[in-house]
C-alpha cells in the first residue's frame, strides 16, 4: 500500500511539472543586444536563435536491475568518478550466500573429477595387470606342455648321462673317505694350523697393547684379535680331522649318496610311470583353466575402464555446471551493485541508505563533463529546416555575462516534440575550448547557428 502512495504521488508531481512547463510557464525572450548590430534581413537569413541547456557531452540516469534496500550510498553529488567505481549498493545478504554455495559447488565438483581421473587411472593399471596376467599364464600353460610333452617321451640320452655320472661322483666321494687323508694332506694342512697360529699371535701382541683402554672391545685390533681366533681354531680342527681319519657318520652319509644316485639312474632309465604321466597332465589342464580365467579378466577389466571414465564425463559436465552456476550467482550479486559506466561528475543522488528501490527506477545522474553540448530547446520546424550539421554556431551563456563561446552543430534530431503547443525540434551544438569554463549540467544557453555559410 506505501509503494502505491509513493508512486501515485510521483504521477501527480510528474504531472504538475509539464503541466506548468507547457501552458502555464513565460516564454523567455531571445536576446536581441548583438542581433541588433546587423540589419533585419542580413538577421533572418543567416542566423537561426534558440534556446537551449547545457548537458555533459555524456550522460546517464543510474539504476539497478534488481529491487532492493539500500544498503550504502558511497558518492555524493558533486564527487568525481572513475569507470567501475562502486557507487551504491543494495543489501545481497541471499545473493552472497548463493555465491558462496555455488563455489563450494564448484569446489567438490573439482574433487569429484579429480577423483573419477584417479579411478581412470586405478581401472587402465587394472587392465594392464590382467593383461600381464593373461602373458604369465599362458607361459605357464605352455610350460606345462613341455613337460607333459618330456613325461611321455621319457628320459634323453643327456639326462641318463648326466644321471650316471652323479653315480660315478657318489662312488668316487665314497672311496676318498673310506681311504681316508693322505701324508702330504696332513702335512699341507699342519703348515696351514701353525701359520694361523703366528696369526694369531701377533694379533694378540697388537691388542695386549691397548688393553688398558676403555673401548677395546670395539678397536681394529680386537676385530683381528677375534678373526685371526676364528682362523687357527678351523685350521686345527680341519688338521685333527683329517689325522683322526674318517667318522662312520661321514662313510654312512657317502653310502647313502651313492644309494640315491643309482636310484635316480634307475628312474630315469625305467622311463615315466602312470601316476608321473597324471600329474602332468593335470598340471596342463590347470595351466589351460589359469588361461581362460585370465582371458576373461581382461574384456571385465576394459569394462572397468569404459565404466570410470563414463563418471569421469559425468563429473567434468557436472563442473561446467557447477562453474556455469557460479557465474550466473556473481551476475546477480552484481547486480545489486551499481557503478560508474564511465568517468564522470556524479550531478544527483536520488537514494539514501535503508531505502527500499524498484528495479529500472533512475537514482543516480552521472555526467561526463570532460566535453560540454548545448541542446536546444525551442527550435521552431520553421527554423529546422536551415540548420545543418557542420555548421558553425555561437552560445551564450546566462551564468556568464559577456562570454561568447564557439560551437558546432552535431546532430539534428529527425523527430518533432510539441512543448506549449509548438512543434520542435533539439538540435545538439558541440562546445569548443569550454572544458575550463565553470559550466553546470542544465544551465539556460542561447545559440545563434550561422546557417547563412
């Protein structure tokens, strides 16, 4: 009900102005004081008078695009400008939250895609491993052919060679024992006792001489000390063996090697069993299992992979949503932020904080005054029909008694306006060299356009 109060009085107000302006407001006379320097007829056929007002050579009414409070006011008028600079604001509580979540959006969508990259990765090393899988059985089956292959056919001319010799060297090891060490072995191994021994006496006279210290236990000398021990007490004890000659123990574990060796001889010349043949081929038909199951692997772990990546499209177009969201939440917090559309002279406000607004509604007027322009306002269709673009002009000023400023005519409006039951037309003049001149949005101005060149 207080917008339908606020906007019917506006309407009347609005009404009231152009009311007066049109019917009830004095015509201003033209001044006359240099016209009266040239003769009437050199007057009416080369000059065409007008009044007019001065505008910025740009301008804009500032509105939002969305309804709002008023949160801040930062401009006043008067204040100077740049474009982009922030000028009002309307309270964005919601539509800051809505940016906020649409980041967090874009930010778990970002995870959820470098997640469904990782399970790429995870599902084609997969594949890669049942693919290698598939290579390691089928080496194995066809190892498994091979020797189901070899069981059938028997033992080779090689393997009962080799078989007969392992008996010759079993034999040949049991005769060196039963035989026992020979002189020239006891004495070759008694010189090698007592040079151990010299060894370990010198390595003896070494540590004696750092006995006293603290950490002896962990000197070079006791390192040797140790090692040359270890050497004199195999050597003594090799020498005692072999003078003692050979223990039953030692002639039973020879017979025994000798016993295995003309087994293994017979095995391989009595040519594979049944149960041997069995084994083998169910090694085979394992071997050929282990294939299959592999081969299977392989299209189930490529399947795997067309499956992640599938989530990994779903993902990346679940971000571009995601960041598409985004934008379209800083658009419309933006919106509730009005700035400057260029450098100008804010020249009014029309809003104050805590102040609700409607959307289009103008509340700032921002003018560019690095250039100035006079648009006529009484310009009769008797008169329009002389002017032209390019022709020069002249404009005097209210506010600046005795000031004659040059201009040029710029643009020439092709439509009528009726003002006080006349027909118009605006006529837009250019100023030169005003831009130091103390000239204000809206001053009254008269033009003489030289139409006569």
């Amino acid at each position: 009900m207080k917008w339908l109060v606020i906007v019917l009085g506006l309407m009347v107000a609005i009404g009231a102005y152009f009311g007066y302006r049109n019917f009830l407001a004095p015509v201003a006379a033209t001044p006359t004081a240099e016209v009266q320097l040239l003769p009437q007829a050199s007057i009416s056929s080369s000059i065409v008078s007008a009044e007019g007002f001065v505008v910025p050579g740009r301008w804009a009414e500032l509105s939002f695009k969305v309804p709002g409070r008023v949160a801040e006011v930062l401009v006043k008028e008067g204040d100077t400008v740049r474009a982009g600079q922030l000028l009002a604001r309307l309270d964005n509580i919601e539509a800051r939250a809505a940016v906020i979540a649409a980041e967090n959006a874009v930010k778990q969508a970002e995870a959820n895609v470098q997640q469904a990259e990782a399970d790429v990765q995870q599902a084609q090393t997969g594949v890669d491993r049942a693919k290698a899988a598939l290579e390691v059985a089928k080496a194995a089956l066809l190892s498994a052919q091979a020797q189901l292959a070899q069981v059938k056919r028997g033992a080779t001319p090689e393997q009962i060679a080799q078989a007969e010799a392992a008996v010759q060297t079993a034999r040949a090891r049991l005769n060196q024992i039963l035989a026992g060490a020979r002189p020239e072995d006891i004495e070759a191994q008694a010189a090698v006792m007592l040079k151990a021994e010299a060894a370990l006496r010198r390595a003896q006279a070494e540590y004696d001489k750092i006995a006293w210290a603290d950490n002896k236990g962990e000197s070079p000398q006791a390192l040797a000390l140790e090692q040359a021990t270890l050497d004199y007490q195999a050597a003594k004890a090799q020498y005692e063996r072999l003078k003692r000659g050979p223990t039953p123990e030692e002639v039973a574990i020879a017979r025994a090697g000798v016993a295995e060796a003309k087994a293994a001889l017979a095995v391989v010349k009595a040519g594979p069993t049944a149960e041997q043949i069995a084994v083998a081929e169910a090694a085979v038909v394992q071997a050929e299992a282990n294939v299959q199951q592999a081969e299977a692997g392989v299209p189930a772990a490529e399947a795997v992979v067309v499956a992640a990546k599938a989530q990994r499209a779903s993902a990346q177009a679940a971000l571009e949503t995601a960041h598409s969201n985004l934008d379209t939440a800083r658009d419309k917090l933006a919106d509730y932020d009005l700035t400057a559309p260029f450098d100008g002279v804010v020249s009014h406000v029309k809003i104050r904080s805590a102040e609700v607004v409607g959307a289009g509604i103008p509340v700032i007027s921002l003018g560019d005054n690095s250039t100035w322009y006079v648009d006529t306002d009484d310009l009769s269709e008797l008169d329009i029909v002389s002017v032209a673009l390019g022709q020069q002009a002249v404009v005097r000023v209210d506010a600046l008694p005795g000031k004659e400023i040059e201009g040029i005519v710029t643009k020439i409006t092709p439509r009528s306006e009726t003002k006080r039951g006349d027909v118009t037309y605006t006529v837009t003049i250019e100023l030169k060299n005003a831009d130091a001149l103390p000239l204000k949005w809206g001053m009254t101005a008269f033009v003489d356009i030289q139409v006569g060149q």
